[in-house]
C-alpha cells in the first residue's frame, strides 16, 4: 500500500500544530488477534426511530426539509440522549467543588441530529449532489439558529458511519453540538493560523501547497491529502474561496461541495473497501473577531478508521500514520469510479 | 452505572488544560449495531516472538532481567516495526519539502518493547508487586539509557492490553518511544502547571483535592479519578511526593507502585469485567530547566477502553464522558478484591 522502503519522517501539521510521525514499516507489523470483523448495517429496521413513519419515537423535531408534509427529506431533531442540556441556565461557573484550582461550568448547550434520509439503507453517498447540498443546507440553516444564543461559541458538526466510527445509529445522520466554549483544537488552530498569517500576511489554507496531494478540485473546493495528516487517508475539503464560517456557504457552493463529497466518498469505498468514516466541519468560534477574519478559513475533515489509537497516541497526541499523504493521494487520484 | 439524574456539566481539566463534558444521559443511548465481542487473548502461542524459547523471532535485545542467563523475568527488545529508526540522523529539518509553511524533520529516535513474562498467559496483575516493581526498574534503565542521546526530548512509556485498546501482540508487554520532539500534551501540561504554580507558587499534583474521589492509597502513592476524567473510569496514579520524573523511582518505591498498580488492575477486571486498557506514564520533558522543577510533576494514567471516540472527540479534542469521577471513586473504592 504505502512505499514500504521509505524512511519514517516527523512532519508538523502547521494548521493544528501537532507532529505526526510517519513510518511505512509499522503497516507490516503482524497482529494475533482475530481480526475484527465489521459489524454490517442493518438494511432495513423495523424499529429505527430515524425512519419516515416512526417519527413518534423520536425526539421533537426543529425543522424539516421541505418546512411542511409528512414526505420529509432531511429532518433536524433533538438529540434524544444529548450530551448537553437546552433547559439550563447557562450561567457559567458552578459553585461549591472540590477546589484546588478546578472548574466546572454548567452543561449549557444543544445536541441534535440531522436524518439525511427518510429511509434506512439509504446513505449520504447514495444521494444525489443536490440532495447532499440540501444536507449542507440544513447545518447552514441550524447553525444560524444556534448563533442567536449569546453565550454559544461554538457549534460542532460531525458525522460519524459505522460501528468502530463511534456510530450507535445505523441510519443515515449526522449531528450538531453548540458548546459554550471555544473547543481546544479550534483555539490551537486560531492561534497557528494566527501565527502563519502574522509571518507572511497570508492565510495558511489559502496558501495551502497541494502539488503531489491533490485528490480532486470542484469549482469552488480542492479535496487534498493533508501533509501531515494525523490518519491514514485522511481527507480534507477545502473551499477555495476564502470563508471563515462553514454557514456562509450558498446554495450554488452547497450543491458543487455535495458533488464534491459524494466523489470523495464513493472514492474511499472503492478504494478503501467501504470503510466506517467520521467528518467534521473544522470552522471557526461564531463570534471572530475583524481582525481574526483574515486567518480564519473553514474546511471540511475526513477520517476513514482503519487503525486504533494506542498508548502513545493519548500520551502524547502524536499521531503515527503508516501511509505518506502523497502515496495516499496518488491512490484516491487515480481510482476509478464508473 | 452512574447517577441517571444528574445533569450534565462541563469540567475543565487544569493539568491538561481541556474539557470534558459530563452527560449520564448518555450512558442510556440505545445502538442498532451489534455488540462488538472482544477477541478472547490466546492463552498460549506457538509461534510468539515474546514467549521465552522464541528469542530468534525477535528483533534485536537491548537487555534482559536478570543480566544474564537463559531464566530471564522481562526482556528489553527493539520493535521489529519501529516507528522511528535509530539508524538515520538526527539531523532536524528535511529540505525540498513542499513549502507553505510546512515542517519535516527526520525520523530519529528509538521504539522499544519491553516484554513483561516470560510466558505467554500471565499479565502483569498476575505478577507480584515485586516483580511488577521490577518492570518499572526496567522502564528506569532504559530510560536512563536513553537520556545520553542529545537529541532525545521525551520518552513515552506507554502499554496496550487488549485489541480495542490498539494491541497487536497478546503477550504481556509495553512499550517506550523515545522522540526527538516534545509532544504536544507535555507541551500542554507544562504550560498548565506553570500556570497554577505562578498563581498560587504551588505544584497542582501535590496540591490535587481528592476527598470523594480517591480510589485507594500506598505510602507513596494515591490512586485517584481525576476531577475532569476525560475517559469512563480513567485512573490516575500520583506520587505523593514531589517528582518531575518517572525515573526518579528508586527500587522500594517501584515495589510500592507494584502493589498499587496490581489492586487497581485487580479491581478494574472486577468492576468493569476485564476490560481492554492503556496506561501512560504522563511526565515530563527529559531536560527540564531548574526552574521547571517546582512545578513538574509525573503520574501514572489507567484508561479502560469502554467507549469509542467519534467525530465530536476528533474535531473538538473535548471529550464526552458519561460517568462522574466521584461515582467511578466510589465504585472502584468499594469493590471487593479476594
Ligand atoms: N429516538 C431518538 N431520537 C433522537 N435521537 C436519538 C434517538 N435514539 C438515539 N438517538 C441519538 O442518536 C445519536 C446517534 O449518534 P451516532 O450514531 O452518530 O453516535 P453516538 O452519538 O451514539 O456516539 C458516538 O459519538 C459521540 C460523539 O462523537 C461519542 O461521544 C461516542 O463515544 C460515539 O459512540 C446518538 O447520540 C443518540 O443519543
Ligand atoms: N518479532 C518481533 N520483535 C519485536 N517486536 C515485534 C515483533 N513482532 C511485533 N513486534 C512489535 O510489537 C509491538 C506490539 O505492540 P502493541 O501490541 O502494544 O501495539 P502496536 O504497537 O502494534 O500498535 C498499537 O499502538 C500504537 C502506538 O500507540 C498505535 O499507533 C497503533 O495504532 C496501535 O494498534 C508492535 O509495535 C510490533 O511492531
């Protein structure tokens, strides 16, 4: 798969700013235990609450597309098991714990789930580029939603697809988390950016090097391998207009980045025999600054999971990736989709 | 498991300077997938590298315990997949790389294995404290050894026990790469500990408040769950005396851990049914400054595999963590160990 003669290399990722060490011979290390077998999605399911008809099982709803009938396309509902609670105050600090410098906030946030499908086997890359723009739409939609809450800084839109990508739900769906603070990787990411910008006067994704990384380009995104990509073929959409806000896109860019995802997608199926995947929206906290909009540039992340984080990973969060991004870009350059 | 009524918070984690997310809800959700079974480990193995009589399968041996003679207890092996290789350079930065701020440097260092039995079904909790003690004098030498390479920064000592924890090998081992870089987490906490110390002229390990949520304790160690766990029953083990350095043990204190590490390991399989997990010794940089001292601060940290990571822990770096530290204490503090 990789170039197994190559030596290893410790590359920066200068977006993230984290080092991510290379070495093709870890792809050949033997392993005694069983191999995991995928769990398979179920096709159809008779109790999915996320399938048209069963909408009484699940929790309400904020919106649907289109806005009224029962023939939905995409719905936005609750969370039903939400990591953060809509009902509290989010009045900052709790007090009354165990000191020594430690700090809780209130659990203050939203938690919902975006159906891309009415029905079960249908998954995001099935859908036409259209369809996938409507998706896009709808996280456009709701985020302009959650940015009228004052004390939301940050709005967190990820997918994850099969079983070892985290997924509980098989049905096709994404999800929304608005935070009342800035997540750590965003704020390090501002802060390299910032860094980048300060040296050369240039926002570092627009200035972002790709020769031998390009996978695609659509009119207005380039789909590239990171050069210094934490995961094995990892993927990044990047727009190529400069935005710092996943929610300024339009209709007409919704649908070319739904083309360009569905290519991608179907890309890494073939290529990487239809793996469980997670993306994120990588953007910025709602609130930047004038002075911020320069450097800040959002892009969509891409993670197919075909390896397990170890010891060394959480120690460190150094990454070990066994695949050189230019070796795993020539692949997804060259696949062929009929 | 955890308290259902409880509503969610968010805890800030002051070493490590992150957030958790706290949601009991959480641990209700349903999944449509089927459970994944975890590959029971092989009791024993014809053909393991690691077993006593197999030297000749692995890679080159750097030393064994004791010295010399066939009946060795641990052995100290290079990786046969070494992440990075001790044969290149340690140069630094790579030229004729693709520019636009990027960064490569050589991928110098050292990737050991130390292997913990000489037989295949005994895992560490099997050992005696003693023996575990030895382990760790193990890890000090090497350690030690590692220290006379100028451009060696950090050591990670790192072990993965089971397949979803990232094991490859069921054999009883652990692992330490030795980097040319100091990775970020440490670069982190240095910063976090620095800034507590400014505040407050304190080391935030020695000052940490424990109350409801220490698990057990030795003469010279504490086993707590951290206030802002980023993990299910995430365990750490401090010193309770002031250290910047793993290596620092002397042989009565790594006979002390020994025991401490064998209860905790011992109540984990009671209370979570042997589950897979990782352990890290978090320290710190291998040349720090006199004035890093005061506020550096080394500890052992236990995560049992129980949840997978999705898109929302890989675009935010914030964890979701559906068990509060004071009830995992309570529990672990509890269990009843025969
Ligand atoms: N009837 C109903 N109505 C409305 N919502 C319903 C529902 N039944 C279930 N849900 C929700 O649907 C969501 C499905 O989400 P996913 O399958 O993407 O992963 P999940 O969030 O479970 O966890 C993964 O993603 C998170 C975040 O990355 C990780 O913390 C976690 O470890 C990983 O397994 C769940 O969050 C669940 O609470
Ligand atoms: N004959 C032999 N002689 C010497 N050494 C031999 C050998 N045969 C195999 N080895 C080495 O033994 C090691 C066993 O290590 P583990 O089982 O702890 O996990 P591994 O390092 O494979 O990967 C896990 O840990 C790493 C680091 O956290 C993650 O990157 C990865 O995704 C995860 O699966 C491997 O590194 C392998 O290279």
């Amino acid at each position: 798969m990789a170039s197994p003669n190559r030596i290893p290399e410790i590359r920066k990722d200068t977006v993230n700013n984290r080092w991510v060490i290379f070495s093709p011979a870890r792809s050949r290390r033997p392993s005694d235990f069983k191999s995991k077998s995928n769990p398979v999605n179920p096709t159809s399911q008779p109790e999915c609450p996320f399938c048209i008809g069963q909408e009484h099982d699940c929790a309400p709803e904020i919106f649907r597309v289109p806005a009224a009938g029962p023939d939905w396309r995409i719905r936005v509902v609750q969370n039903l098991y939400p990591a953060l609670s809509r009902d509290l105050e989010s009045s900052g600090e709790l007090a009354g714990r165990p000191g020594g410098g430690s700090v809780a906030l209130s659990g203050f946030g939203f938690h919902d789930v975006v159906i891309e499908s009415p029905v079960h086997p249908v998954h995001l890359p099935d859908l036409d580029p259209v369809e996938i723009g409507d998706v896009f739409m709808a996280y456009k939609k709701r985020i302009e939603q959650l940015q009228c809450y004052d004390s939301i800084q940050y709005v967190q839109v990820f997918k994850n697809h099969g079983a070892s990508a985290g997924a509980s739900m098989s049905h096709s769906h994404s999800q929304m988390i608005a935070l009342p603070v800035v997540p750590p990787t965003v704020s390090t990411r501002l802060d390299s950016m910032k860094e980048y910008f300060g040296q050369t006067g240039k926002c570092s994704l627009c200035e972002i090097r790709f020769d031998t990384l390009l996978i695609d380009e659509s009119i207005h995104f380039i789909s590239i391998s990171p050069f210094a990509a934490t995961f094995p073929f990892e993927i990044w959409i990047i727009p190529r207009y400069h935005s710092s806000h996943f929610h300024e896109l339009d209709g007409v860019k919704a649908i070319d980045l739904g083309r360009l995802l569905k290519l991608t997608l179907r890309k890494m199926n073939v290529q990487l025999n239809s793996p469980p995947f997670n993306f994120m929206i990588q953007g910025s906290p709602l609130q930047v600054s004038p002075t911020q909009l320069p450097y800040t540039h959002w892009f969509l992340q891409i993670v197919p999971q075909l390896s397990v984080v170890g010891g060394f990973e959480m120690g460190t969060g150094c990454y070990i990736n066994p695949v050189f991004p230019e070796d795993a870009a020539k692949l997804l350059r060259e696949v062929s989709i009929s």
